[in-house]
C-alpha cells in the first residue's frame, strides 16, 4: 500500500513537472515574431521613454502605470527588444502557476493536476501571456488577492493580510477594471457573513434556543463611549478638508482626508479591543441601537463626501445635498449597528463576522503597514516615482472619467453575448464542464429540480408570449442599450438565468459550507456578467472571464473524479478529457504559433500583420546599405505608420514632422492616402503597398437556417409540395461554414452581409529611385 501511495505520488509529481516545463516554453519561446499589435505600440514606447529619460507622465488610455515601469525594468535588466517588452506578461503567466500551487488542499489529488492543465492549454491565458498588455498581470495578482485573503480568513497571520491589501493595490494600479473584480469580491464576501448569520438564526430557531428579550436588544451601550480626543482629530479633519476646498490647497485636503481616515482607524482599534476583552457570554446583551453610532456614521459619510469629491465624481456627477447625506447617514448608521450586534452576540453558525473582525483587530498593525505600503507604491507609480506629485485620487478621477466615457460613448461596441462565441471557440471544454457541473449541481436538490427550475421556465414562458404580442419598439430597444448594453429579449433572458441560477448555486455552496465553490461560481457569473455590461469589448477582457471559469471546471472535475459513476465508465471519461485537452491544446498552439498575427482568430480582434515589420526590417536594411545606419533620415507620417515605427525604429533619426511634398529622405512609410496624392512621392519614389493593421466583424451566423437542418431528415414523399431542398441547402451552407472555422479558422461572410467583413487600412512603403543609381 505504501509502495502505490508512493508511486502515484511519483506519477503526480512528474505530471506537475512536466506542465510546468510546457507551460514556460510555451510563454517564453518566440515572443519576438509576432508582429507588435498597436495596444503593444502605445505600451511599448512610454516603457521605453521611462528607460531611456526615466520619466512617466500617467495617462488613462494606458490604463494603469504598472505595465509601463514593469516592462522599463525589463529593458533595464535585459534590453530593450520586441522580447522582453512582452516579457513581464509572460513572466506573469507562468508565475500564475505557482500561485495555483497554493490552491491544491481546496482541489486535492485529481483536481490540481486537472487545474493545471486546464491553465497550461488555455488559449486566453496562454496567448495573452504572449502580449504585452495589462490582463496576464491583472490576473496574477488577481489570483494572489483570492489566495491570501482565502488564507488570512481560514487562518488569520499578519503577513497574509499585509500580502493581501499590497495586491489589492497592484490590481487598482494595473487596470480600471479591478472595479468589476472587487465588487464581485466583495458582494460576494456580504454574501457569506448574511447566509453565516440566517442559517445561525435558523438553527437557533430548530432547536428552539431561547431568544434575547427585546429590551437587551435596546440596552445601554457598556463601551462604546465618546472619545474627545478621537472627535477632536475628526473635527480637525473635517475642517482642514472644506478649508483646503475654498482656498485651493491640495495641502490642507490631504491633510483633513489623512485626518478622517486616521480617527477610522482609531475607532477601529478602540471597538476591537472593548470586544476582544468582552467576556464572551452565550446570549449576552448587546445595543442593537445607541448614540454612541452616530459619530461614526457622521465620520463615514464625510469620508464618503471626500471620495465622491476627488474619486468617484468621475464616474458620475451626484447632486450631492441633504437628500443624499441623510439617506447615506441613516444606512451608515443601520449597517454599525447591525455590525455591533452581530459581532457581540456572536451571530452565525459559524461566527463568521466575529472571526474576521477579530482577525482583523489581532492584525492591526500589520492592517497598518499593508495600507502604508500599498500607499507608497500608489503614489510612486502614478506621479512617475514621485516626480509628477498629484492628487492621488484625482488621478484616479481621471482614470474613471476617461474609461466611463469610453463606455458610454461605445467607441468599441459589442453584444452583451460577445464573449460567449470566444469561450466557446477558444475554452469550450472548460465551458461545457463547468455547465454541466453546474446544471448537475442544481439537480441535486429537489426544491429546484422540482419547483424553481419549472416555475423560472414557466416565468420566461408568459414573458415570451407577452412580448410576443406586445413587442418592444427599435426606439426604446436602443434606449436600453444605451443603459444596460441589451438588444434583444435574448440578452435579458441570458442576464436573468446567468444571474439567478449563479447566484443560487453560490447561496446553495455557502449554506453547505462549500465556500470555495460558491466563490467561484460566483466569480464566474460576477466576471461574465460584468464584462457583458460594460460599453466597450475586446477579446483580452475574456481572460478575466476565463480565469475563474478554469478553476471551476477544475472542481468539478475533481468531484466526477471521487464519484462512482466516475469508476464504473473510468475509460470513457479519460478518452474524452484526452479529447478536451487536444482540442483545447490545437487551437492554443495554433493562435499563439501559427495565426498569431491572423485575423482569422477571434482572440485577435484587429492585429498588424507581419507586413510591419517586414517594412521596418527593409529600412534598416536600405540604412545599413547607405552606410548612414541609424543616422539616416526616414520620414513616417500618417495616423497608422506612427505608432508601430515609433517602437521598430527607435533607433532610428526617423521623423513625421517633414512636408512629404517636399521631402527628399531615403525611405518614407507614409499612410497609402498621403503617398497617392502626393506629387513628389509619386515622381519621386518607389512605392510598395504594405497593410497596415486588419480586422474581421463577421456578422452571426445564421441561427435560424442552422435549424433548418433537422428537415434533411424528413422523408422525400413528404418535401415534394415544400420547399425543403433550398432550406436544407442553406442549412448546410451555414453548417460548413462553423466546421471550416473551428476546425481550420476559415473566416465566413453571412450571407445577408452586404460589404465585406475582412477590412484594414494600407501604408506605403517609399524607396527614392535614385538611391542606388551610383
């Protein structure tokens, strides 16, 4: 018996080993031949003006400025190269993989092997750990937020929380859309504290437990007294802040939010050490309501006011009065209270609220080092390490008020069901196990076998033949989709059912004490969702629906794995993972390989093909044969030249500031516009037509005439008065041009589409005649 343990430990070890290994080559090997998409451009020049001038000045297209003094560092270490500007993502990428180590007791024996494999092959995390952009980074330290909370809630430790709130920062300092992660986060984490506390109550309530009489629940409050000294700092704070307003210093505003936040924290630690010295009573008298509240709910909608000024104003302006404070003052108040009440007389099962802020309080300094260096890195990454000082929320400010405008404006607009055909080409078996998984586990209870599932269905039923005859005009479908990015009847129909039955199956986890499960299905349906709603869609934002989506996969894969349906059909369930891994592993290899600069992957979204730097390499080529090397002059103007030669002739005296009408240099890579109007480049030059950048916007294929196929098998006495045989032959039109796409990435044009979907915009390429006369 020790033998077997000891072999399948080998076995196991050897498999990790190897995942290991063909996950860095495949992030590491020819990170240079792909051509630098124009995202890649931006990114790349700013990391290398930080390099070579050492200065950063944050914009918000960029994101956050995290990427930009990452890849410096890399040019720092390593050079700058087409290589390492893409090296810290796949660094990323692979460091990811450590990360998932840290999850093995939660997927066990058969579970993290299958979660690391489903990582190694997935095309999302495999591809854009090749690409320099925000997301592989974004996910990682995701990733590390989820683990060290997870290991700071279940077993406390300074170092776990100080880890913990740094990467909570990183990801703030990354990308704007940490607001779709930390929402789902912490949503989620409301989630487990309020089922904690209803499924205490219910047993409470079975086993007949004698409940507080309602004058405990109202009784005089034995510590929560008022503090002069703690009012005296929030006065001061207050003052300092509406004088910093009026009189327009930054100084004396930082110094009044510096002050609020520190008698927060005062506060915090004087309640944690009342509580922690409490003697702990079974049924012990708590105020559910006292006066001592309501500084504190003063202090916390201030501080609100404080945000909404420097912050979030730039996510939305509020007429902000006393219709807004009161009501926010009032909830502040309800939620301390309730608070008080559930941490002092020990609500929940299982304690959950106690424990984390008992955790919390054990922790204060380390709370206090992880916020002060979380601070330090904000403030050095953003003003360009500390050369451009700024606001450091009104930095943020304008980070919400570019991207929110991005979504409002739709400047890259796309279905609410646009990621949806990524996952299903590009993560369809993480896709189908993680639905099966799902449906599998609702089925299991009979209250939603039997009544939830029927009555939902009979729900959308009496929607649809409500709608049907009363059907909603263009007119306010567009409304809608200036509001909430839905279309169509199908989009509310896929919100709700992703929306209820995710967060059904999460609550169903939590009161089953299945916490891990429930955070991911929620993460998933959070992810999807969110990303679903927001105004602007690109393809890299399905790595942030995909992430969560593999680690719940992954579990259920464990779970068929311990089953004894499982035992009894071992060979066909290892005959089709085997199946799901080589699917999964072609179309990896084939994105990231072979069609990495080919529009043809949906992945890729519009992409510079291998024109560019083709183009690039032949200037230099006509430079070394001139002898004048870098040193010669080349003229690149235009909208789409600029930015890639920007990174490929860094090196080189290349300007876009010359007139083309008049210029004589050697080389000129100008948009196709400017050299076919151009007199002097026409009589002058040599001209080679070279693409620019490409895109495919295929239309949908058609769903109707796909069904259409089932009348092939209707037999021929019955077609002859019908016109099947056009149906049937439209139906596999529609069919063949599915396989041809999954299977061989052939893009299709549908069949109503009246002009092309294939598209991109021209550079010439101008070479004088005259250079090489001599």
């Amino acid at each position: 018996m020790e033998n077997d343990n000891k072999l399948c430990l080998n076995s196991r070890t050897i498999l990790i080993i190897l995942i290991f290994i063909f996950v860095i080559l495949t992030r590491l090997v020819n990170l240079h031949v792909k051509a630098m998409m124009h995202d890649e451009d931006m990114f790349s020049y700013y990391s290398l003006l930080l390099y070579q001038k050492g200065d950063f000045t944050y914009m918000p297209i960029l994101h956050g400025p995290t990427l930009e003094h990452a890849n410096a560092l890399m040019f720092v270490l390593f050079g700058d190269s087409t290589y390492t500007t893409r090296l810290f993502s796949a660094l990323c990428g692979i460091m990811l993989f450590f990360v998932l180590l840290g999850f093995r007791a939660r997927y066990e024996k058969v579970g993290l092997p299958a979660l690391l494999i489903l990582f190694a092959v997935s095309s999302f995390l495999m591809f854009y750990a090749r690409f320099c952009r925000n997301d592989m980074p974004f996910t990682f330290f995701a990733i590390l937020i989820v683990y060290f909370y997870w290991k700071f809630f279940r077993e406390g430790g300074g170092k776990n929380l100080v880890f913990a709130i740094i990467c909570s920062m990183m990801l703030i300092c990354i990308k704007e859309n940490q607001m779709i992660f930390f929402f789902t986060i912490f949503t989620f984490a409301g989630f487990v504290f309020v089922v904690d506390i209803i499924k205490g109550f219910w047993l409470a309530k079975t086993n007949k437990q004698k409940r507080l009489p309602i004058s405990a629940r109202f009784a005089k409050p034995d510590f929560l007294s008022f503090d002069p000294i703690l009012i005296l700092c929030l006065i001061a704070g207050m003052i300092s802040y509406i004088v910093g307003i009026h009189a327009k210093y930054y100084e004396f505003r930082l110094a009044g939010f510096s002050a609020i936040v520190i008698y927060l924290m005062a506060a915090f630690r004087k309640y944690y050490i009342k509580v922690k010295d409490e003697e702990f009573r079974v049924g012990q008298s708590a105020p559910m309501f006292s006066f001592s509240f309501i500084v504190p709910s003063f202090a916390l909608t201030f501080w609100s006011w404080i945000l909404y000024l420097d912050l979030f104003s730039g996510l939305g302006q509020l007429p902000w009065g006393w219709k807004i404070v009161a009501p926010m003052f009032i909830i502040y108040y309800l939620l301390l209270a309730i608070a008080n009440a559930a941490i002092r007389k020990n609500w929940g099962e299982d304690k959950l609220l106690r424990r984390f802020f008992l955790a919390l309080g054990a922790n204060y300094v380390y709370l206090i080092i992880g916020l002060l260096i979380s601070c330090l890195i904000y403030n050095a990454l953003f003003t360009g390490l500390f050369k451009h000082p700024e606001s450091p929320l009104s930095l943020y400010k304008k980070t919400f008020e570019y991207w929110v405008g991005q979504h409002k404006e739709h400047r890259i607009a796309g279905p609410f069901h646009y990621y949806l055909p990524l996952l299903g080409i590009y993560e369809l078996p993480a896709v189908l196990i993680a639905l099966g998984g799902i449906i599998t586990a609702l089925l299991k209870y009979k209250g939603v076998r039997r009544f939830v599932i029927p009555a939902y269905i009979v729900i959308w039923l009496l929607i649809a033949l409500y709608f049907a005859s009363n059907p909603i005009t263009a007119e306010t479908w567009k409304k809608i989709d200036q509001t909430v990015k839905m279309k169509s009847m199908i989009h509310v129909f896929l919100f709700a059912t992703v929306g209820f039955f995710g967060t059904l199956l999460a609550v169903l986890y939590l009161w089953k004490k299945e916490r891990f499960h429930a955070l991911l299905v929620y993460w998933t349906m959070g992810s999807f969702l969110g990303y679903s709603y927001a105004g602007e869609k690109v393809p890299w934002v399905g790595v942030h629906i995909a992430t969560p989506l593999l680690m719940l996969a992954a579990i259920y894969i464990g779970q068929l794995c311990r089953s004894e349906h499982f035992k009894r059909t071992r060979v066909f369930w290892y005959a089709l993972f085997a199946l799901f891994i080589l699917w999964n592993l072609k179309s990896s290899l084939t994105v990231c390989f072979v069609n990495h600069s080919n529009i043809a992957e949906r992945m890729i979204y519009s992409h510079a093909p291998m024109d560019v730097p083709k183009m690039a390499k032949e200037a230099k080529q006509i430079a070394f044969q001139l002898g004048t090397k870098e040193k010669t002059k080349i003229l690149v103007k235009g909208d789409w030249p600029v930015w890639p030669m920007r990174w490929y002739l860094r090196d080189y005296e290349w300007t876009e500031y010359e007139d083309p009408a008049t210029t004589t240099a050697p080389v000129a890579i100008l948009d196709w516009g400017i050299a076919d109007k151009t007199k002097n480049i026409q009589d002058n030059y040599r001209i080679v037509k070279y693409k620019a950048i490409q895109w495919w916007v295929p239309e949908m294929l058609d769903f109707k005439r796909m069904f259409d196929i089932w009348k092939t098998l209707t037999p021929i006495q019955y077609t002859r008065d019908r016109p099947y045989g056009k149906d049937i032959k439209n139906s596999k039109e529609e069919w063949k041009k599915l396989w041809n796409y999954m299977i061989y990435r052939i893009p299709f044009e549908g069949h109503s589409a009246r002009w092309p979907s294939i598209s991109g915009m021209e550079i010439a390429f101008c070479v004088r005649k005259n250079l090489f006369d001599n």
